[in-house]
C-alpha cells in the first residue's frame, strides 16, 4: 500500500508496537513553532508533530492573519497560508531533522486555500472532513462543505505528482466533543474516510474521542476496526484516538489520570496514534515544555499497558453504526450527495447541533452506568433502548452542566496518582 | 455582573421571546445549548442562532422575529471586541434602537474585563454585561426584573 512519511511513521511504529502520540500544537511565530517540533520530536516519545492552525486562516480571513504577523498581534496558530513558503519549509526541517512526522491540524468547513498551501510545502498529512469541520464548528452550507473537501481531497492527491502520497484524517469521531453516542461517532468517520476515499486518498486515518466509560469506548473502538475492515479495506488506514475534547478536569492529577484512561484506551482499543491533552488544558494554552510532558506521560503509561486480549461486551455500537452507514449509502452512490441527503431527512442528527443543516431532533445522554445512549434518538435509524440505563429524564439546564462535567468531576475526585504507568483507572459508579 | 438598577418592579415573568447567538469569530455553542435550556425554563420562547453569527445576520433575524430581548454569548476571548463591533451594528439599525441587548460569558482573552473594557460594551449598547463568574440566578434574576420595552417599539 502507497504511504507517504507520516503513514510510513505511525506503520512502522505499530509493527514495534509502539503508540504514536501527538500534541494540539500551534504557534503564530515560526521560530516559536519550529521549536515546539524540535521538542516534540525530542521527547521520551515515539511522536508526530503537530502544526494546527489559527483562527484567522480557518476562516479564510488571510488579511487579518497577515495584519496580525504586520503588527505583532498574537495568534493562536500557525498561519500557513499568510507565511511565505520559504519559512513554513524552515519551520518544518526542524521535524525533518529527525524523521518525525507532521500532520497540519486546522478546523476549516472551506480548506481550499491551506490544501494550496499543504501542496506548496509538501505537507503530506492533515485532518478534517465535509461534516466534523462543517455542522458542530461553523454555518457553512453542508453542501459547500462538501463541494470543498471534495475539490480539496482531488487537489491534495496532485501530492503524488512529486512522489508523495497525501494522508487525510477524519475529524468524524470527535464532532461536538461531548454526549455523543459512539455509534454516530464511528458512522461518521467511516463515512468521510468512504468519503475521502471516493475522491481519491489512498491512505486515511479514522479518529474517535474518548468519552465517559472507558468500556463502552474499547467496544467502539473494537466496531471501528471491524467497520473500517469491511467497508476500506484497500486502503492504507490507521485508527487515532483523542483524549477526552470536553469539559477537562480542573486538577493536574485528575488531568493526567484522564490522559493515562486515554493512553490505555488506545493500546486496549487498537489506536496507533493517540491526540494527547495536558494538565493546562482547563485553564489556558498549553506550553511547549507542558506538551512534551503530556506526551511522554501518555507515552509511559501506553508502554505498560498490554493489548486487550479479550473482547469486550457488545453492547450494539457496531450494529448501530452499520445501521447509520447503510442509511447514508442507500440515498445515494456519491457519499456526500448522500450525507447531505442524510443530514436533510435527520437520518444523521448530531446531538445538541445548532447548524441549520441539522435536524437537532436527537438528545444524548449519560446513564446511571456511565454510558452514552440516546434519549431521543430523532428520525435516526437507530433505537432508543430504555434498558440501557433506566428512562432518561429531558435535559435540563441543570442536568445538561453536570453531563458536561461529568467527566471533569469523576477525574478530579477519583484522581489516581500522577506518576504512570503503575496508577489505575478510577473507579466509575456503576 | 454589572447591570442598571430596575426602574419598575418587575413584571410577571417567561413568555417573551429571546434572540440567542454568539459573535463572529466564535464557534463554541454548549454555551449556547445551555442557556436556551435556561431560558425555556424560564417560560420565554427562544430563537438559537448558533455558530459563529455575522453581525448582518443577527440585525436581519432581528427584524425577522422582532425579540424582546437579545442575547449575546461567547467563551472565544474575542467577546468584548467582536461584541463592540455587533452592538453598533444592530444600535446603528434605527428599528434596534430599544431592544435590549445583553452580553455575557468569557469575554476578554486575559480573564475578567477591565472597568474600562465593560463601560466599552455599555457604550456601544449593551444593556447588560454579564462577564466571567457572574452566575445563573444573577442572569434569571435580571431577566425577572427587566422592564422590557415590548409595547410601543417599532416594529
């Protein structure tokens, strides 16, 4: 199978069994960014590096972004696009140097200026995709978001032209972060990888982010394997799995006893790459020197911790995320054609997502086990299983803060020692 | 918080209708799940704009579902200067004149807002600032006593 330098980095670290980790990284100051890859890639770690972008290039606002370089404004990014070549392929030989991977990480619903730019610096990985970047983070019409990543996904395979071949992560597995039930998560990222793959990507990475029971996210990992097994099997592809992207324990060992569940997670679960999160994370932007030891944290306690060996309880994440596919891929050949079909019709309904492309009649919940289930579950075809955890009581104000922080809390309550890899997970009620 | 003192006692609560939406540079919106939660409990009917709202969007629903009260939420850090740019905006509007426009949330990029940067947001037309920390029963507590303009505005 064709793989560029960052597939080749996260294969190659697989057959020795090692978890790729990564930060969230990105500076507006190029010496300021190659720095931050110079210590990732130096790190007690097997990593990629992370160049994610700011605010100003995600919405295509370039004057702003090159105002703000003009000027000295701070950016809370890399603006790839506002930065001469010259300096985005000086800041990138600091990875080079030493063999580490790159991916370039942004959030934008319309990419098609940073997919120019990716192909002018030879970037070969980056993430996103017509849905995770387009309903829970912007307005953007979900057809114009899929009419982009589609002409984006065809431009990046040009990446070839000079011998490289591109890598596309879909974002799919993350969407609003939060109250999500696993089974939308992994349809969706199936989805855009199937999505990718139609136009043109020979080499995908599908992303799940951890939620609040660490069994229920080893079953949907284990459907995520299966899914991708049967549905892309040619393809080059790799599952990475995110340290929890909601409310984030306010206390440092609760922080890094969230990242050490997410490091096992990932061994237990399959991933080859793990996205990781620090003890700043509720508080501010992360330093470089933080970063480097979130990474080497999920590193240590990732080495510990032996792959699953038996298989978890399913519950029925693979049956419903199957279910999901099968009803996007009936209404049409053309997967975005039948994304936007779905998400017209609310076959596909993101909980809690205000974008007018999405019905917003489905409500996730988090049951009296820990679980995520669904409360409603809209015109999706999918059941709404009263046994999961009892009958689920209407979101309230109330009830809707404490979901949110739920895992914030059990982490800062429950806090296992800081140190890994010997701490344990904590205990969740049952 | 930094709210005007009521002029009148307050009149019965719920059933108004409130514009809900967050400025232009900020894509977070569990802030803005939650307070519709908050304000449908209250009794009021609520319009949720969602993501990221240009400044002409919010004036053109405005007009659309004439409100009788705006509300303005953002956790990005560019509340208080993208606010400022949205207040002028819809006070420009001589249709908006009235309405009462509050603002709330994570406003500033260093912690809480300077003196100087909430008289800024009442300058440019707020009529509430509910900054970092103020909490739930002070914003449902203003909403109860608020004397809002309904009858007599143009429409």
């Amino acid at each position: 199978m064709p793989r560029g330098p960052f597939a080749a980095a996260v294969a190659a670290a697989r057959a020795r069994g090692e978890l790729v980790v990564q930060p969230r990284m990105g500076f507006g100051d190029p010496a300021a960014m190659r720095a931050g890859l110079t210590a990732v890639a130096r790190a007690r770690a097997t990593t990629a590096g992370t160049v994610t972008l700011d605010s100003y290039t995600r919405v295509g606002d370039q004057a702003a972004a090159v105002r703000a370089l003009a000027d000295g404004s701070p950016l809370n990014g890399y603006p790839i696009v506002a930065h001469p070549v010259e300096v985005t392929r000086w800041v990138l030989a600091a990875a080079q140097r030493y063999g580490m991977p790159v991916q370039v990480r942004h959030g934008s619903a319309l990419p098609e200026e940073i997919f120019a730019a990716l192909l002018r610096t030879g970037v070969d990985a980056t993430e996103g995709g017509p849905v995770s970047y387009c309903l829970p983070y912007s307005r953007v019409p979900l057809r114009d978001a899929v009419d982009s990543w589609a002409r984006c996904c065809a431009a990046y395979t040009r990446l070839r032209d000079v011998g490289v071949e591109p890598h596309l992560e879909s974002f799919g597995g993350c969407l609003l972060g939060q109250l999500c039930p696993p089974s939308l998560l992994v349809a969706v990222t199936v989805l855009e990888g199937m999505f990718f793959r139609q136009h043109g990507l020979r080499s995908v990475s599908l992303s799940y982010a951890q939620q609040t029971c660490p069994e229920q996210d080893e079953e949907a990992l284990a459907a995520l394997r299966r899914l991708v097994d049967e549905l892309l099997p040619e393809l080059d592809s790799h599952i990475v799995l995110y340290t929890y992207m909601g409310v984030y324990p306010r206390t440092s060992e609760g922080a890094l006893g969230l990242l050490g569940a997410a490091a096992r997670l990932a061994v237990r679960g399959g991933a080859a790459r793990l996205i990781v999160k620090t003890p700043a994370e509720a508080h501010r932007i992360p330093t470089i020197e933080e970063n480097v030891a979130a990474l080497e944290h999920a590193a240590r306690v990732a080495a510990a911790e032996p792959p699953a060996t038996t298989g978890v309880e399913d519950t029925g994440i693979y049956a419903e995320a199957r279910a999901l596919i099968e009803a996007v891929l009936d209404l049409g050949s053309d997967v975005g054609v039948g994304l936007v079909r779905a998400f017209e019709r609310g076959h596909l309904d993101i909980p809690y997502c205000l974008h007018p492309d999405n019905a917003g009649q489905a409500r996730g919940y988090i049951t009296a086990r820990g679980r995520l289930a669904w409360a409603r579950a809209g015109r999706m075809p999918v059941r709404v299983d009263r046994a999961a955890g009892g009958r689920p009581a209407e979101m309230t104000s109330d009830g809707l803060l404490t979901a949110l922080s739920y895992v914030a809390t059990r982490y800062d309550q429950a806090a296992p020692p800081a140190v890994g890899p010997a701490e344990s997970v904590p205990a969740l009620p049952r | 918080m930094t709210v005007p003192a009521p002029a009148r006692p307050a009149p019965a609560g719920g059933g108004r209708t409130v514009l809900l939406g967050t400025v232009s540079s900020d894509a977070h919106t569990w802030n803005l799940v939650y307070l519709q939660l908050l304000l449908e409990e209250a009794g009021h009917r609520v319009i949720n704009l969602g993501a990221c709202v240009p400044e002409e969007l919010f004036a053109a629903e405005c007009h659309r579902h004439d409100p009788d009260l705006v509300v303005v939420s953002s956790v990005n850090g560019h509340g208080c200067t993208d606010g400022k740019r949205l207040a002028a905006v819809l006070r420009a509007d001589p249709a908006l004149a009235d309405v009462p426009i509050v603002i709330g949330g994570k406003l500033g990029v260093a912690g809480r807002l300077t003196g100087t940067q909430v008289d800024e947001l009442f300058a440019a037309g707020y009529t509430a600032v509910f900054d970092d920390g103020a909490d739930r029963d002070r914003f449902l507590e203003y909403l109860g006593r608020l004397e809002l303009p309904v009858a007599g505005r143009a429409a």
